[in-house]
C-alpha cells in the first residue's frame, strides 16, 4: 500500500540544532563547533540511558543536563546568563531553508504529516509556532506521553496509535542515521535525509529512501505512490 | 551490610581498550587516536542502540561493525588484514599495570570478585585467560546470558543472580560513568575508577566512591568495612 502519511523527526530533521554552534561560538570563541556536538551526542546519549534504565526526565531537562556536562567537559564557564541564552535558542531554532516549501508540497500532495520527536509538548509547540508551521501538521507527538525516548519501540509506536494506520503506510523521516534504524527496526519506511553525505551505521539496516535534503521528499513519495 | 563482593567491569576498567590506539596509529599513522575514541563510542552506543530496540547480537559483531563504520567515517581504508589485527587485539588486551596486584590485595581481603562484562563469553575468556587472571574470579559473566546489553537492569541482575546476595552488599566497579550510573540506579554500590578525572556525567547520580585507579579500591573497601 502507498504512502499515506509522513512522520518527522524534529531536531536535526526539520529545525537545525547545529545553528546554535554559532551562539555557542559568540559566547566561547572557537569552542562553539565543539560545543555544539558534544552537546548534541550527551543530550543523546542521556535519551538512551535514561529509556534504558527507566529514570525518564522530560527533554527539555536532558537537554539542560547535556548542557552542562559538555561545558564541564570542555572546560568553559557556563554563567547562568550564557545557560539561559543558549537553552533558549532550542525553542526558536532555525528550520532548514527548504523545510516549508516542502512541507507545502507535501500537503499538496494529500499526505497527512505529523512530528515525533524527543522533545517535549512545551519544546515542540513553541519551535513549530515560531517557524510559522502549525497549520501543516495533523499532530505534533512527544515521547513524552509513553516516558521512553526513541529509539525505544513504545515512542515509535505513538505514531501509529495516533495516525491510525500501519507503520508500513507511513514514510519516518529523519537526520538522524540512528533514529532511521530505530524507526525501520519498528516497521516504519524510513527515509535518511543526510545531509553532511555521512556513511551508514553499521546496524544492519538499509532506509526505504534516502536524500541529501528534505527538497529530495516530494518526487521520492510522487515516484513510491506511482510504483506501489 | 558491609561489602562481600566485588564486580567488575571488563573492558576499560580492567583492560586498557585505549591501548589498541598504538596499533591503529602504526596502521593509519597520525589516525590512531581519532580511530581508538572513535570504535569505543560507537561501539556503546551501538550496544545501547540494540538493546533499547531487542535487536541482540554478540559483543564480538557489534564491536567489529563499530570498527568497519569508524573506519568509513574517518576515510580509513580497513583492508581484511587491518580487520583482523585490530578485532584480535580484543582477545588479548593488556591489563591496567595496578590491576593483577590489586585483585590479590582484594582476594586477601577475603572479598569474592567477578566480572560482568558486556562481551561475550569467549571474548572475556581469552582477555583474563591472556592476563593470567582466570584463578582469581569466582565468576565471570557475561550480558550475553540475557541477551541485553548494560545498562539495562537484566544485565546487571546477573550480577546479583550469580554471587547469590543482595546488590547492596555488591561494590560494582567501572571506569565508565554510563555504567557507574546504570549500576546505580539498578542498586549496587558503585566505584568509579576515573583515571581521566574526567567531569561526572549529569545524570543525577553520586558515586558510592571514586578513585584515580584500581589501586585505590583496597583502602575504600577496608575503610568501607570499618564504618558499617
């Protein structure tokens, strides 16, 4: 059966977390690269450990969390006025230049779309609302509902739950290579959209599709649908 | 309770895995560094990835994709040759120098020691077989039993299952944070042998103890008895 719906991640898929290497930059000169990654790979790993274990803390904490430990680690002296700028550029990052346009398309197409990210309800509706993109989801979806982060099944399974049909039926969408293993371990078609060109995980998995940015989505579904 | 057992961490606690950077730097000169870090965090994170997912596969797989992936990422060609000498470098890992005297001083103490390791059972054969350490564990034990990796709480209960007492009589010692705070969370009284005086990780967790190396385990356990 076709596709009849498309499941976003959201940080690193549709808004660009790495933005914030540029704040980082102005308040550390030349640690704001470094900063931003380690940053990104702890708020991850927290994810991870903490959905192992079952100590489940809202994102917007793990991020915090994450925060800290890399300052630490990387040796710089996080003030509370530098914390509080750069926690919130998380709730008004940048989505990707061709992430609207897209999105437009998409709808146009007749897809139903939805988000299902890590993030917090809080997180989600004030980065969707400041990017002007309320109207083009059917729903936007927290783990926060199940208390387990991707790549547990239970946060995938929101997904299906709430778009009412198959995971087979539903294109996930994701930067993350690890998160398009999760999501095809689950039984969604998933789709990486790799952008820095990187190599796969070796997890034993192949995407349903793949692109170098969102822009490569509407022909991939236009050509899935003519061929299914 | 004082403390009647000591379980160990295998892989960065009693053997030096950053020791393997030395090979890897005379078969990718000025990578070896890059490379070792590298395959260690990838291969964690692809055991944290399985596991959350009930995707199992044995230590020595996991850690040989880590490996293939680390090598495309940097650019690395890994000819079969280089393949082979790196993964059986694994089988043969070299202690940490303190280690063999300070598991005497501890079996003098009258304490029962194991391992519990995240590889597999003919891995972690070879590595103590190769360290002359077989006659000083009671037990050495493997995740591979319940086919989950740490830090999910089945993989420690083996530890608890197998010495027959109480995780809080059990000192669970690594020089992994992740695994320090996993042990933690599941029960045990955990020790972190931070040689790297690395910052401890944000995950709300304190150590039952900390010391720079395993020589510093002897005094904390005795000290430990005297007070309880």
């Amino acid at each position: 059966m076709a596709i009849q719906a498309i499941l976003f991640d959201a940080y690193g898929t549709l808004f660009d977390v790495y933005s914030i290497g540029r704040l980082a930059d102005k308040l550390f000169p030349g640690q704001g690269d470094a900063l931003a990654a380690l940053w990104r790979a702890k708020q991850i790993e927290y994810t991870q450990l903490r959905t192992l274990c079952s100590t489940y803390k809202p994102f917007w904490e793990v991020t915090q969390d994450a925060l800290v430990f890399s300052c630490k680690k990387l040796g710089l002296n996080l003030d509370l006025d530098a914390q509080q700028a750069l926690m919130s550029q998380y709730a008004k990052l940048s989505p990707f230049p061709e992430c609207l346009s897209v999105l437009q398309q998409l709808r146009a197409q007749g897809l139903r779309l939805a988000i299902l990210s890590n993030g917090n309800s809080q997180m989600l509706e004030a980065v969707v609302k400041a990017a002007g993109m309320q109207a083009l989801f059917n729903h936007v979806l927290s783990v926060d509902s199940v208390q387990k982060y991707k790549t547990a099944p239970e946060a995938y399974q929101i997904g299906t739950d709430m778009l009412g049909t198959g995971a087979k039926n539903i294109l996930f969408v994701s930067s993350n290579c690890w998160d398009v293993c999760g999501a095809t371990w689950f039984g969604y078609k998933a789709f990486w959209v790799n952008r820095a060109g990187a190599p796969m995980e070796e997890l034993g998995v192949t995407p349903y599709g793949q692109g170098s940015s969102l822009a490569d989505l509407p022909a991939f579904v236009e050509h899935e649908r003519e061929h299914s």
